[in-house]
C-alpha cells in the first residue's frame, strides 16, 4: 500500500530538504541490496525525524530496530556535542552494512550498534535518554514503551514508527493480525497513559509521538 497518492508524495518529497549525500547512497544501497527495503525510513520520514532531533536538541538517544542504520543517522544530525546514540538490531547479517555507514558519516564516537535482543539489552544500557525510537518487531512495542519508559527523562519523547500499518489499524478490531492488533493496543495504551501527552502523526506510516510529562 502506497502512504499517500504518487503525486502527492512526489510534491512533498521536492519540497522537503534534501537528504544529505550519505543518507542518498545508503538509501540506494539498502533498495538495492537489502531485503524488505521499505522498510528504510527514506528521504522524506528521515527529514521528520532529523528536524526533531534539532528541535529536541537531545544529549542521548536511543533507538530499538536499527535496519540499515538511515534513521540513526538522521537523528545523530540534531544531537548535542558529545551526544550518544544506542542503537539495537537482531539481525546480525545487516552489521557490517550499518557499521560501513557509521564509519562513512564519522559517527563511530556517536553511533553504538548493539546486536541481539532489545529486552535483554536495553536493561544494560545505563543512560537517561531525551528520546526513545521504536521500530522494531511489532508484537513488542507496549513491553518496549514500559521497559523504556523510566529511562525517558521529564520532557522526553517516545517516538514509535509503522503505527498506522499501511491503514490496517482502521479494520475491523476482530478480523486484525497479530501485527496490526498490538499496534492498535499501543496507541490505546499511549493515549491513555496520563503520564504523557500524546499526537498520532500521519507521517509516512504513522509516528506516534508521546512525550513523558
């Protein structure tokens, strides 16, 4: 399923910043070489998520399904000096890709790619973190949202992507997948979270943002 008519996405694509250099090779390289390469933020998605990072001006990150590695980078763009961004990915076959572009955007003193489980290893990770990115294994998002949520400073943000699945959310509740249920249930449960202040942004396939209060 297209995220907006053709004419549309092309409209806002040309009018939206242009992706740095390095973010256009890796994006090519990902359709090119990498299985499921819609699965990339883009061009467009990965402007969104870089002008939050300049607006949020975060001292650490991170972020919970690293793919390619596109929207780490993006988001590195607004950090503060000196600032960290933990990234976690299962899939150990897509390391060496990621860490070629760590390398190529001089982030590998900002950039830390984990490898392995993101419910094991997000305990270990000792930081406070500005924002928290999810975009991983669909099923996990609410175990993510409550294994993160006290590492989230006051004031910070929550971002989780994919949460509007290609419109499937709006089907008929009974007749869902298991994918598209557990995204349904996470957005219920953000928006009934009074410990944050929650928009649903349909950008690309959906952002929900929620920021702790």
């Amino acid at each position: 399923m297209d995220f907006l008519p053709q004419e549309i996405d092309e409209f806002v694509v040309r009018l939206t910043e242009k992706e740095p250099e390095i973010l256009a090779e890796l994006n090519h390289e990902t359709w090119e070489k990498v299985l499921i390469p819609r699965m990339l933020s883009g061009h467009f998605q990965g402007r969104v998520l870089s002008m939050l990072s300049h607006m949020i001006q975060p001292k650490s990150i991170l972020e919970i399904g690293t793919y390619t590695g596109y929207s780490a980078i993006c988001f590195a763009e607004g950090l503060q000096k000196n600032g960290v961004i933990h990234t976690i990915d299962i899939n150990e076959e897509l390391e060496s890709f990621v860490n070629k572009y760590i390398e190529k955007s001089n982030l590998k003193d900002t950039i830390i790619n984990h490898i392995g489980n993101a419910i094991e290893i997000i305990p270990t990770i000792d930081e406070q973190f500005d924002i928290v990115f999810i975009d991983a294994d669909k099923s996990n998002y609410a175990n993510y949202y409550d294994l993160v949520f006290d590492k989230v400073k006051s004031g910070g943000y929550i971002i989780a992507d994919n949460v509007l699945w290609s419109g499937k959310v709006v089907n008929d509740k009974s007749k869902l997948d298991t994918d598209t249920l557990a995204l349904v249930n996470y957005c219920e449960k953000i928006n009934t979270d009074k410990r944050v202040q929650n928009v649903l942004f349909p950008i690309r396939d959906g952002l929900m943002i929620a920021r702790k209060k």
